[in-house]
C-alpha cells in the first residue's frame, strides 16, 4: 500500500508546482505589463535613486541654486 502513495504523492507535487510556476509566470507578466506607464517609470526611477543615493552621495552633492 505505502508503494502505491509514493507515485500519488509525487505526481500531485508534480502538479502542484506546476501550477505555482505558471501562477508566477502570468503574475510575473501582468506586473511587466502594467508598468509601462510614465508613473510607473518615474516611481522606478525614484526607487533606484534612493537605493544608489548612499553611492553617489560624495560625487552628487547638493548646490544653492537661490
């Protein structure tokens, strides 16, 4: 009985992960798709500069303009 639930077992994980990869793969593309607007690209360009802020700190400091 215990050989017969392992090929069970391990085609219903089979399944399983193929489910979670497509899940991920069309989550994956509506996200792509979605973030082709001008905001979206702003928000992206707002994000990479707070992240590399701490690296240009030095090369890009701040000027008076007034």
């Amino acid at each position: 009985m215990c050989a017969l639930k392992l090929p069970v077992l391990l085609i219903v994980l089979s399944l399983a992960l193929s489910h979670l990869q497509a899940t991920l793969i069309e989550s994956h593309q509506v996200e792509k798709r979605r973030c082709n607007t001008a905001t979206c690209a702003t928000q992206r360009l707002v994000n990479f500069l707070s992240r590399s802020s701490n690296n240009l700190g030095a090369i890009l400091s701040p000027t008076d303009v007034g």
